[in-house]
C-alpha cells in the first residue's frame, strides 16, 4: 500500500480501517506539505514607501491604497500563525510515526495528543479569524476608516490567540496574555463539529501520558488471575503491544486530527488569499521587495487566480465587500 510509511511492528496490531485511513492522511499531508516553505519573513516592523498621492502605484486606486496599507501587516500575521501551526503538526506527526516505529506508544500517544490539541484549538482559532473577515466582508470595507475597524478586530482577535499562555507568570506581569484553556477549546470544537463521543479519545491519550491507568497497562502482556491460586499474575514487556487499543487510539486520534487540520489549513489559506487580493496587499510598493508566506505578485487577468479557485483572474472576483 502506497509509501509503507507504516509497514512496522505496530501497524501489524493497528486496526486495518484506522492504518489505512492513517496512511493515506499522511500521503496527503506529505503532499500539502511540498507547497510548504521552511522560512519566511513576517515583517514586522516594515516600513512601505512613503504614500505619494499623486504617485499611485500603477492599478491602485487612493482608497485601494489607503486599505492595502491597513491590512499587509495583520494578513502577513495571520499567514505566519497558519505557517507555524503547519510546521507544529509536521513535528508531531513525525514523532507519532517514530515513535510506532520504534513502539515507543508513550511518545506516540504524547505526539497524538497535542496533535489532537492543535487540531480543536485550530478550527475554533481559524474560524474566529474566517468569521471575523466574513463579518467585515458583509458590512462592507469601502474606505481607509473602514479598513481601520478591520484592522483593529482582527488584530485582537489574532494578538489574543498568539499570546494564549498558561504561564502563571507572564498572567501576572503583563495585560495583554490571555489564559488558554484547552479543555475549553477541545469542548467547544467537539461540540460545533457534532463529536462529543471523540473526547473519550483525548482522555485515553492523556491516561497514556500521566502515570495512570493507560501508561500502564502499554507495558501489559497479560494481566488476570491466576486460577488455581488467589495472586494476581503481570506478565510485563517494555514493548508490550498487545493493549492494542493505545495502538489504536494513537493512530485515530492522529488520522483524525491532521485530516481536520489539512481542512482548516486549506480553508485559512483560502481566507487568506482572498484578503491578500481582495485588499489589493500585492499591489503595494516596499522600499525593499516584500515576499512572505500567503502574498502572491500582482496577478494578470488573464491568467489563473492564485487563490487556487481554478478560474481565470477576470472571473475570480475578489472584494472586500460581499455586494
Ligand atoms: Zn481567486
């Protein structure tokens, strides 16, 4: 079957539906993830020209260009937070593949759940973003003061999310921290995704993890009593397999959470191209040339929209208002 990513001990003892789907979830990654750079700039502190009016770059309009100088920054932002969640889940699913080759299931079941993680604070993450921009979109951004009340929410919304920590320390000390609280973000993506039954899933991966129940029971063989006597019998390997279900949870949980991933991957960049073209970001001028992760060159219309919508520019239209 395709690549054998998987033809290792562990995936023997996998059930057959969850390798499969597990196989073919990583191809599909690998593929998405060969469009992927491995650096980029996010310019933060990057200063465009001067405005000239009377020295427009050329196809921009004043207002066009009073709105391309709102948004660059917050959109080169919000491609660098999908980068780096990108980068983050190529990680672990590296670790959750080494580690069943090398049946490792604690490294396993550890990589599984902070993909599971990623995956529920993502799409909550991702679609407040999307929502965000659709929210403006429907309104309208017409103007420089418009742009700016886009700039401002969306701002917050993204600063909040990048500066999401449980660090006690940093709470205290500075205002702009938020406390993130996974459990509230898995709850709430279980719930909109309509999969309540998946946190029994999660659970088992944190059992595996803490020194409970399922991180010992990985090591088990064979557990029972033994009948002619009243002792209860271990027998005990370092690379026990046979509670398969750690084996099985692992490969769901990892299936499961980088197919909700690629989703969401795709549907931010999606988001994030089309306020790139919408705002018209690739028309504006630098002092030096501007390249980072989600901006395009200015297309021509004759050729095809690099939205990825398949469509030629002049039919793909791309507004910041939703008239
Ligand atoms: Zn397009």
């Amino acid at each position: 079957m395709m690549n054998n990513i998987l033809s290792i001990p562990v995936h023997k003892v996998m059930q057959e539906d969850v390798a499969d789907k597990l196989e073919i979830t990583i191809e599909k990654f690998h593929d998405f993830m060969s469009g992927i750079p491995d650096s980029t700039n996010a310019y933060l502190n990057y200063k465009p020209r001067e405005v000239c009016l009377r020295r427009l770059p050329p196809g921009l309009t004043q207002s066009q260009l009073e709105i391309a100088l709102q948004l660059w920054d917050v959109h080169s932002f919000l491609c660098s937070m999908l980068l780096t969640t990108i980068w983050r889940t190529d990680q672990l699913k590296g670790s959750v593949i080494r580690s069943l080759h090398e049946r490792n299931l604690i490294t396993g079941a550890s990589a599984a759940r902070a993909l599971f993680e990623s995956a529920c604070a993502f799409y909550i993450e991702s679609n407040s973003l999307v929502n965000e921009i659709k929210k403006a979109k429907l309104d309208g951004v017409y103007k420089a003061e418009d742009a700016t009340k886009l700039r401002i929410s969306l701002s917050n919304k993204a600063i909040k999310i990048a500066l999401g920590t449980r660090q006690s320390d940093i709470l205290e000390n500075h205002d702009n921290y938020k406390r993130t609280n996974i459990q509230t973000l898995i709850n709430k993506a279980l719930k909109s995704l309509d999969a309540p039954e998946y946190i029994n899933c999660y659970e088992k991966l944190c059992d595996a993890v803490h020194p409970s129940f399922e991180s010992f029971s990985a090591f088990t063989v064979e557990l029972g009593n033994w009948e002619e006597g009243s002792q209860l019998r271990w027998v005990m390997n370092r690379y026990a397999l046979r509670p398969k279900e750690i084996v099985d949870t692992i490969g769901f949980a990892t299936a499961w959470s980088m197919e909700r991933l690629l989703d969401d991957f795709q549907s931010f960049y999606v988001t994030c191209m089309d306020l790139c073209l919408s705002a018209r970001i690739p028309w504006l001028e630098f002092e030096n040339q501007v390249s980072y992760f989600g901006l395009c060159s200015p297309p021509d219309i004759y050729s095809l929209c690099p939205c990825g919508s398949g469509k030629k520019c002049k039919f793909c239209a791309h507004s910041l208002s939703s008239e």
